[in-house]
C-alpha cells in the first residue's frame, strides 16, 4: 500500500503545510524517513486523533517523487483511520500472543 498526500495548503510560519498519511504506520513512518521527515513530527493517538505527518511543499513533492499518491485533504481522515484500524489489530494480535506465551509458560 503506498503512502499519501494531501492538498492541504496550511500556513506554518514560513512554510505551507499539507498531510502525509498512510494505510499502516510503518508506511507512514517508512515513506517519512524516505524523504527526510524526522520521527519526531509524526503525530498521533493518544495526542492528535490520527496519525499523520504535517510536511511542508517541498517534503511533498519529494513524497510524490517517492511513489506517494495525492489526494484531496477531505480524504486524509479516512486513510488515517485504517492506519488506526491496522494499528489497533496489531495491539490485539500482540496481546493475544502475549496472553497465549503466558498461558504456556504457566502449564510449563
């Protein structure tokens, strides 16, 4: 799955800000470090309601040149939220595993 821009055009100081988003987080993160976006600007639960990256113009343009696909900063919700959705079957999965490991270790 590939990562996303939107059309956003946000003021932020000297820079125009839009959203790079994706369907999982390692894609997200992934395609931020591709172009130079350090970890710490990710934002996400429990701070921000979705997780996202706010990138200036040229990270955008870098992003689309990376194989990111554009899209209308209306849509970048919806592809936040099944980031959000992978994102919490991941913590069930390793909860399970964790729960079954305990089991396990416990008949053992």
């Amino acid at each position: 799955m590939p990562a996303y821009v939107d059309d956003m055009r946000a003021p932020f100081r000297h820079m125009v800000m839009c959203h790079l988003v994706a369907d999982t987080l390692d894609e997200l993160h992934a395609m931020a470090d591709r172009i130079g976006v350090a970890r710490r600007w990710y934002q996400g639960p429990p701070v921000t309601s979705w997780p996202h990256y706010d990138i200036c113009q040229s990270k955008r343009a870098l992003a689309v040149a990376a194989g990111a696909v554009e899209i209308r900063w209306r849509d970048s919700p919806a592809v936040a939220r099944r980031c959000l959705v992978a994102m919490n079957e991941a913590r069930a999965a390793a909860a399970l595993d964790r729960e079954q490991g305990e089991v396990h270790a416990h008949q053992a």
